[in-house]
C-alpha cells in the first residue's frame, strides 16, 4: 500500500463536463478524485486503485467544521442539488439542500458522493479491471455499505475534513449514515438516518431479488457482458425499477395519483398494450419510470448496489448487538420515518433509537405523517424539513458553528 | 427565599411546576424529562444551567416541534421505553404532570430510579379540599380547574393524593430528599411540615426522590 503523502501527490481532480444524451453513460465525465492506493474490501478483494465521483455545494469555512455528508439511495447520485447531467432533472434532493434549504448551502459545505459500484463515475461494474482487460462487469467485487463509507471516508480526508457536522441520508444514505457513525465516532458531530434501518429486512431483500431476476431474464443481459454487443438489457432494468418503485410508494399514494383511472394506449407504442386498446394510469407511469430509469442507470450497478443493500446488518458487525455499535458515542443522532413508508417502517428506526438509547446516546427520533409513503424523504414534507433544519440548527449551536 | 414568596422565577409562558422543577436541578447535570411536551423545560435546562437534558414525548406532533426546536427529544412512552436506557445514565429524571396518567406508575417510578440518580415527580394533588368537597357535595366526579376534563375522556387514569404517594415512596423505599406543595395561586405552601395540611390545600405537589 502507498503513503499517503505520495497517493495524494497523484490525486487528479476534473471538472463535469456534460455530453449529448445517447451515450450519455458512458461519456459524462464526472468530478472526481482517483485514489493510487489500495481499497481492501469487506470480501476479502483489494481494489489497487479507485475512483470517487463527488460534487460539493456552499463553502468550506476556514475551520473546515461546517461540512456535511450526503449519502445517497440506491438510485441516487451525487447529483443531489442541482440538474442532473444526463437527465437534466433537478437533483434528487433539491428540496432539501440549497440556499435558504433545511440543509442551507449559506451555512453548510455540502458533499455528495457517488457510491462505490455506482455508475456516476466512481469505481463500479462500469470500469476497466486494473489489468486493462476490459469492464469489471459481474466480476465487480461484492461491496457492501462499509466498503462505500471507507471509500468515502478517504474522500472527506482528501478534502481535508477532519470532522463532518454531519452526515445524512435517506433508505440506503441512511444505512450508510449509520455506518459512518459507528465506524468513525470522533468524525462525525451528528448523524441523520432518515427512512432507515440497520438491517435489510427479508421482505426488502424478497423485492430486490425481483428485480434481479428482471436482469437475469432479459436475453440482452448476456451474462452481465452487455457492453460486447452494445445491447442493454434495459427491459430487465426497467422491469426491476417498476418493481421497486411500488414499493417506494404507498397504496394511498397511487389512489390519490391515478386511482383507477384508464389513458388511451399510445398510437406508436409497439408494447403489449394494444392487447387491451387502453391502460390504467399507475401503469402508463411505472412504464415511464421504467424507461427513463436505463437511460441512467447501469444494470450490473444495480444488481452491485441491491446487494450491497441485502448484505447489510450493522449488529451482525457488533456480537449481534446494535447497541454495541455506538456505545460511548457523543455523535447526536436524529431518526426520522414517516407513517406510510412500508419498505422501512417505523419500527425499524424506533429499534436503532432504543439501541441508541442502550448505547447513551443523544438521540432524536420522530414519525413524520405523510401519505407519499418511502419516497416522502424525497418530497416536499414541511414538517420533515422545519425537523431537519431545527436539528441541525440545534447542532450547530452545541457544535459552536457561527450562526 | 421563604415559602411564602410567590414563585419569581418562572420563565416567560413556562408552566409553574417546569420553572419549579428547574429550579432544583444542578447546573450541568444529565436530566431526562419524560413526556417533555414541547421541551419547555429542557430547552431552559439548557440554555441556564448547561444540562445535558433530553426528552422523551408521547404525543408525536409536540415531539416534532420540540427537535423542530433543535432540542434532542425522542418520541416514546414512559410505559415501555424506560427500560431502554441503562442504568444510572441520568442525573435526574423527570416527570411533571404525567405520573397519573401512566398505566403503571410504580414500575415507571422504578425505572426512573434506575436511570436516574434522582426522580423528580409532579403530580396534580386529588387530596385537595375542592376535589373532595365536590365528590362529597354533589356526588359526583370532580370537575375542577386542574381536573378539568370528564372521568370518561379524561387521560388521568391513576390519580392520587399526597398521602397516596408518600405511602407508595415508603412501601417501595424510596427517600424523599425534598417535596413541596404549591397552591391553586402557584405560591408554595406553608406546609411543609403538615403533610395532611399540604394534602388538603396543595394543588399540585412536586417530590424529588432517591433510592434508599
């Protein structure tokens, strides 16, 4: 393993450059940093270097204690508070950090990473194997949420960050929020796991493996190797993202968007709907989000990063324990799940607030009723963000951070 | 300051007792407020006396505005998540208005001196002369300013008096390291040697206990 002194030396950073849309995957260049250093992963495999794609928002102040750490979902990027590159929408938590924002990018200095395995530009299925022989594919290493905190860990070192304010994130963010604080106490002030648990449940892991099998099944998969014919399998994909994303919503959620409603089948649509001549509206929209989920999103990247997901079980690190996973902890922890989420449910964050409280630990924990089910952390929730923004302005002040 | 001196201390919009509380708690001490409403209390805690206070709150849209506040409160129940805490993690614990409305007031009690050094109760007293004097007159449930909802509808569901409670402190041997009665005025009362007198005028009544 190289010093540190001489990794950094060989530290490149590049500014985004956005491209045309076709390939809009493969040729993004995102902002990143490359480590020249080994990564041992949790398996056992060591990646020999790797990339991390990250994007910043506000202003490190000079005493480098206003920063806070974005982790994103499974889908997410580091793309949170601004138009994404390829799909030009805006960042998935646009609503949330910003100027004037719950997470204020006139106070805060804003990171956000794109997971290790991701397909935004940091190390993944996507990259060449470091013997140059081609993409790693479904030989990608299996890393897990430790793996992609260490990788960020390294991030926030670089940047020269010895101490987060916080770090936050929501579904996958949070589990990943909860592994910074129980991995690196001393570096973070205060930790917020929003729609969160510290183990994938087995009904979570049911679904993800669906959406596995979606990408196995479409013959344009070909064995993971999809980049040799140019063929992605984006029926497999987009099947997987339809599948996930009834259970990032809540039945009441698609009764008051589309109930029962019937649209007229598209003239120019070669699908099967002109079997029926017309389709109910859910269906119209999970097909679009199917479709416009592959323009994005690499499909061996998904099966890395739902298994990464499945694969998570803090206690398991800690004799079984949660509570031992923060003992003697001085992190200020906030939960926060929402009434109709049932792909993480409120119990699961009501146990890490009473391991939290078996730890000593300051903790806030509150349901937040909303009707939009797990994705309500993405939406507009006031009484979410006045929760987010008085926690961390609370925080602030036990962190002596100017106001 | 004397009994006699009406209570000065109370904070602008602070419930009497919370201010009364506040003023027996040692600076810098770890305090856990159980049903802290919107954290009235420990906010003040905080901001005089530099406590590590915390909360925990049943009703969830108090429990919202409190951390909306930037105050580190957790929405639970007294009856079942006490047990999560270990033991002696607090200085004191505290219990204002609440204990007459927990399912089961002695074992909360017993968690609270598990957790904490010290327990701080208030309790609305039903010993006072006017709940008794009603019952008696008309025959009916009380209805007064403190006890102000129908015996039907209200959460109050383990109401006791002074005496009640002194009796439930020695049956479980707890010491009373200080009480004190106020009444319906807020001003503490001049009994604090006379129990029975205290049960029949003291409106509300605040305990700080500890484990024998």
């Amino acid at each position: 393993m190289q010093t540190q002194t001489l990794a950094r030396s060989r530290h490149r950073s590049y500014a985004s450059r956005p491209m045309s849309p076709s390939d809009a995957l493969t040729e993004t260049v995102h902002t990143h940093v490359r480590f020249d250093e080994d990564l041992a992963l949790e398996c056992g495999a060591v990646l020999p270097r790797y990339t991390v794609a990250y994007r910043t928002y506000g202003t490190l102040n000079a005493a480098r204690s206003n920063a806070i750490l974005v982790c994103h979902a499974l889908t997410g990027d580091q793309y949170a508070a601004e138009p994404h590159p390829i799909t030009g929408k805006p960042g998935w938590w646009d609503q949330v950090v910003g100027p004037g924002r719950p997470v204020d990018t006139e106070r805060y200095f804003v990171i956000c990473a794109n997971v290790l395995g991701g397909c935004m530009g940091s190390t993944g299925p996507r990259d060449a194997r470091p013997d140059g022989s081609g993409p790693w594919g479904t030989d990608f290493p299996p890393v897990t949420i430790r793996d992609m905190v260490r990788a960020q860990k390294r991030l926030v070192d670089h940047l020269g960050i010895a101490r987060l304010f916080a770090v936050m994130g929501g579904s996958m963010g949070g589990m990943q929020v909860l592994q910074w604080a129980a991995l690196y106490p001393n570096a973070v002030f205060a930790a917020l796991p929003i729609a969160s648990a510290a183990y994938h449940s087995a009904q979570n892991i049911a679904f993800h493996e669906v959406g596995r099998q979606a990408i196995f099944a479409d013959p344009d998969w070909q064995g993971g190797r999809y980049w040799q014919t140019g063929r992605i399998p984006a029926r497999g994909l987009a099947v997987a993202r339809m599948c996930a994303h009834i259970t990032y919503l809540s039945e009441e959620a698609l009764t008051r968007k589309f109930g029962r409603r019937l649209q007229g089948a598209p003239k120019d649509s070669s699908e099967a709907i002109s079997l029926f001549g017309e389709m109910f509206e859910v269906e119209s929209y999970l097909r679009h989000q199917g479709s416009t989920f592959v323009q994005r999103f690499d499909a061996n990247s998904y099966l890395t990063i739902t298994r990464a997901m499945d694969y998570f079980d803090l206690a398991a690190d800690y004799e079984g324990d949660l509570a031992n996973a923060f003992r003697g902890t001085r992190t200020r922890f906030l939960l926060v799940s929402f009434t109709s989420d049932w792909l993480f449910p409120t119990p699961g964050s009501r146990a890490i607030a009473r391991s939290l409280n078996r730890a000593g630990a300051n903790v806030s924990f509150v349901e937040i009723p909303s009707d939009k089910g797990h994705d309500a952390f993405l939406l507009d929730e006031p009484d979410f963000h006045r929760t987010l923004a008085g926690f961390l302005h609370g925080c602030a002040m036990h962190a002596g951070l100017p106001t | 300051m004397t009994s006699h001196d009406p209570v000065r201390f109370v904070a602008k919009n602070m419930r009497l007792d919370l201010a009364l509380i506040a003023g027996m708690i040692a600076p810098g001490s770890r305090v856990l407020d159980i049903g802290c409403g919107d954290g009235t209390l420990i906010d003040q805690l905080f901001h005089t006396k530099g406590c590590d206070a915390r909360g925990i709150e049943i009703d969830m849209a108090e429990a919202t505005r409190a951390v909306a506040h930037g105050l580190p409160v957790m929405h639970g129940d007294a009856d079942t998540d006490l047990a999560h805490y270990p033991d002696g993690a607090f200085d004191y614990v505290v219990l204002s208005r609440t204990l007459q409305a927990v399912e089961r007031p002695r074992a909360v009690l017993a968690q609270m001196l598990r957790i904490g050094t010290r327990a701080v109760v208030s309790f609305p007293n039903f010993g006072h002369w006017l709940v008794r004097w009603q019952l008696l007159v008309t025959g009916r449930m009380p209805m007064t300013a403190t006890w102000d909802r129908p015996w039907h509808e209200t959460p109050n569901i383990h109401p006791c008096t002074i005496r009640d409670f002194f009796v439930l402190c020695q049956e479980e041997g707890y010491q009373v390291e200080t009480w004190l009665a106020v009444d319906d005025a807020g001003r503490r009362g001049p009994w604090r040697r006379f129990p029975h007198l205290a049960n029949m005028f003291g409106e509300q009544a605040l305990f700080v206990l500890r484990r024998l």
